[in-house]
C-alpha cells in the first residue's frame, strides 16, 4: 500500500477521534506514539459504526451498516479499502493480531441496536460485552503487543472497565436513549421505574466493575497506564456527580465534568502514574 495512503488513513482515524471526544483523546495524548496512533484506528472504525446506528434517522441504516460490515470484510481479503477509516482499522488489526470474533461481536452489538428495544439480563450482557467490552480487549491487545501474556492477565480487568464506561454513558444519555432511541439498556427498569433507588443499585454494579478494574490498571505498561488511568479517573468524577444528581434530573441533563475538574484530574493522574502503581487508586 502507498505510503501517503496509509498515512491519510491513520490521520482521518485521528481525526474522527479528536472531533467526536475530547476527553477520548485528552487520555491518549498520555500514551506513547504507536499506542495512540492504533487507538485512533480502532475508535474511528467504532465511531463511524456507531453513528450509522444511532444517528443516520434520515436513511436505511440496516442497509448501511450491512455495506459497512461487507467493506470491512473485503478490506481484509484485498488488503485496502476506499474506505479511509476501514482501512485505517484493518491496518491495526492486521498489525496487532486483533481477533476477528473481537470485531464480529462488535458488529453484531452494533446491529442489535436497530432492532433491540429493551434488553433482558443475558442480552443486555452480550450487548456491552459486543459494543464495549471487546474494545477494551483490542486497546489491551495494542498496549501488550510486546508482552502477550499479559494480555490474558489483564483481560478481566480490561473488559470489567469497558463495562464500566459503558453502563455509565448509558446513565449519562438516558434521556436520549429512552425518548428519542426507544432503547432501554437496564433491564431492571422492564418492571420499576427509573428512581433515586434504582439509580443507586445501578450505580452500586457500576462501582463492583471499578474497584476489580483498577487492579489491572496498576499493571499495565507504563508507556500506556496513564492515559487508561486517566479515563478512569474522568469517569469516577462523572460516577461521583451522576450520584448527587436526582434520577429526574437525569432525565433532563446530560452530566458533565467541567474543563477545571478536566484539567486537575489530567495532572494528577499523570502525577499518580509516574510515582507509580501503588499511587494508583
């Protein structure tokens, strides 16, 4: 493949991630150059996905995602995509020996959504394992590419994280999810409805997922560890601020960390991370 080429794939994936999230991307500038360079690849591909299925109302999303899955695939078999961000994506998968049931189990989360409204206890679990879990799995397989054991270490704490993160946004976007998206992704909420006590059991799960995570954290590889420590770090603030919020407000707001509490958790994280893993908490 031309140089150029795979050049202008990598930076539209930098790109796509630096326009979507911020706070994404504020967490990658703290890992080391090839780390975050694979990174960008995999959030792009997730991204553009995700906005087929959650955004694209004025067209046949279940017809565009089925032309996503299809490009991707034969990407993989020809080796080059017209598809920047595809290719971008499968140049890091190739490079880094992602799984393809990692992807798979992406792609098939990602159709769900056109279809699942409200989710029962085993498929509400399949759904963040696809559509969050295994992303987590791809960041780890990229940070312990030169340690591959450690891979198999830290994959629970690596997908108890992403579920983590996920079952937080889920919190966060309620609103949207329910009103405008139809979608319920608590299945608790099948039979009560959303209040301070529901909240407080979701949130009650959501803390379980963190205290086992950032065990695993504290042993991943320097070059990486600040910058997943850091989006940790970002989203216990966002925990902590969810927990004082009523649950009607929630309905009605969309939680935010502000730029100061942004700025003082990028410091000291990366001032945790330095002195090392037993400042990791």
């Amino acid at each position: 493949m031309d140089r150029l080429y795979r050049e202008l794939s990598l930076k539209t994936s930098e790109l796509t991630t630096k326009l979507y999230s911020t706070s994404f991307s504020s967490g990658l500038k703290c890992m080391d150059k090839e780390s975050r360079e694979a990174i960008y690849s995999v959030y792009g591909f997730l991204r553009q996905a995700d906005e087929i299925v959650d955004t694209f109302h004025d067209y046949d999303k279940i017809e565009l995602i089925k032309e996503f899955e299809e490009e991707y695939y034969r990407c993989r078999e020809r080796g080059i995509s017209l598809n920047l961000i595809i290719n971008s994506f499968v140049l890091t998968v190739n490079k880094y020996n992602i799984p393809q049931e990692l992807v798979s189990a992406f792609m098939q989360s990602m159709k769900s959504d056109l279809h699942n409204t409200n989710f029962s206890n085993t498929g509400i679990k399949e759904y963040i394992y696809g559509s969050a879990d295994v992303v987590g799995l791809m960041c780890l397989k990229i940070m312990t590419r030169d340690t591959p054991q450690d891979y198999e270490r830290l994959k629970g704490g690596a997908m108890r994280l992403s579920s983590a993160f996920q079952k937080i946004n889920f919190l966060r976007d309620i609103k949207n999810d329910t009103q405008s998206l139809s979608r319920n992704y608590f299945p608790i909420l099948n039979e009560r409805e959303f209040d301070n006590n529901t909240k407080r059991e979701i949130l009650s799960d959501i803390r379980d997922d963190f205290n086992e995570a950032v065990k695993s954290i504290r042993e991943l590889p320097k070059r990486s560890r600040a910058g997943v420590y850091l989006a940790y770090r970002y989203y216990l603030k966002l925990t902590s601020k969810i927990e004082r919020t009523p649950a009607e407000m929630l309905m009605n707001t969309r939680i935010r960390v502000g730029d100061a509490q942004k700025f003082f958790i990028f410091c000291t994280s990366n001032l945790r991370s330095f002195l090392g893993k037993r400042f990791i908490k």
